[in-house]
C-alpha cells in the first residue's frame, strides 16, 4: 500500500499490486538497460512512489544505491557535489528540481551521469533545452503515470524533441499497459481531438484501501 500526495483531497492508499510492480520494474530495465556498474541515487521520500523504482530498480540488477541525505532531496547544491563524488549514472528529478539544480547547482560537473528521468509534474521544452546545453551526453526521459498504476504507464524519450514542439508529449505506452483517449461516454475521440486519458493492463492496484465506494468509481 502506498498513499497518493493527496493533491486532489485527502491522501488515500493505494493497493498495487506486486506483479504491477515486476512489470514496471522489468519494462524499465529493457527499455533503459542496467548492470551492476551503475549508481542509481535514491533521493525520494518513501512515501512518494518514484522512491519504488530508486529501491527496487538497482536491487533487482545488483547495481548500487547511493541514499541521498534526509531532506537533502531539496538541495540542489548538495545533490550535485553527491552525484559527482559517488559517481551516480542514473537518476530521477521532478522537472522544479532540474530547473533548481540546472541553475544553482553545477550539473556540467557530473561526467558519469547518463541518464536522467523526470515525471510527477509537465516537464518543458525549456528543461529539455537546458539539460542538452549543459550536459550532451545525458539522456533525459519523460515518464508518466499515477500511484494507482504502479507509477508510470508512459515514456518518451527527450531526443526526439524537433524546434516546433511548444509542448512535450507523454509518449507511449509501457509494456503491458493500454492507453486510450475517451470522451464523456467511454468512446474512442478520433486524432488530435480532447478527451480524457483511460489506463488499463497490468499496471493498475487493486483497489483504495478501505474504500470500496472510491475503488467502484
């Protein structure tokens, strides 16, 4: 059980369920690729559910985690000296804290990072142009999902950002996990019309803990 942020009212737990989790875990590993020479820095708090893959990604590959300090999650200054002295090769950031680090922090100076993944807010085109600027041998993806389907449901990979794009897209779907547009009566919108983002497969929880009538919604 894992409680949402409670950003749309009280904070509620979340039944996932663990195959849910193999399968995020596992989709992450053949996408992304990793071995034990990596250094994943685990920076999240335990109750937010990117801190899930910090734990279990590099554990379930014999990588290492490097655990950032209490707090130190909000200091842009402190993660950057920590990402170079223990060498981390891979990492996750809100796109608030890439904008933080990329201009009070010295990201330049972390020669061993590779790979950087964002989600729980829009990232911007702007963030993706900072990061390229600065660090051109980091690859930077866009993650999406929520807590009641085991984190992420969608990716995309940065590159692929062309000089139109005023916005990026939440890419496609991760293995074993449906997407589909939907308006007001459940039927399919056709392209480039507004509707809303259906989830299905095997990344959805169970349920809301103690709340049937929330879950049956």
């Amino acid at each position: 059980v894992i409680y949402t942020s409670g950003s749309t009212g009280n904070p509620k737990g979340v039944m996932v369920e663990h195959n849910a989790l193999v399968n995020r875990i596992d989709w992450m590993s053949r996408e992304y690729g990793s071995s034990p020479s990596d250094r994943i820095l685990q920076k999240t708090p335990f109750s937010f559910d990117v801190s899930v893959w910090e734990f279990v990604w590099p554990l379930s590959v014999g990588a290492r985690i490097v655990l950032a300090k209490p707090e130190g999650h909000k200091d842009p200054v402190y993660l950057c000296a920590l990402i170079r002295e223990q060498q981390i090769t891979k990492l996750h950031f809100v796109p608030s804290m890439l904008a933080s680090i990329l201009s009070l922090g010295d990201l330049s100076q972390c020669k061993t990072l590779k790979q950087v993944f964002c989600s729980g807010e829009a990232l911007g085109v702007h963030h993706v142009n900072e990061l390229q600027s600065r660090c051109s041998w980091v690859e930077l993806h866009n993650l999406y999902g929520p807590t009641e389907a085991a984190i992420d449901v969608s990716y995309w990979n940065c590159s692929q950002l062309t000089p139109s794009m005023m916005n990026l897209p939440i890419g496609r779907p991760i293995s074993n996990i449906q997407l589909t547009v939907l308006n007001s009566q459940l039927h399919l919108v056709p392209g480039n019309a507004a509707g809303e983002l259906h989830i299905g497969g095997v990344g959805l929880a169970r349920g809301y803990l103690n709340r049937p009538e929330l879950t049956a919604e």
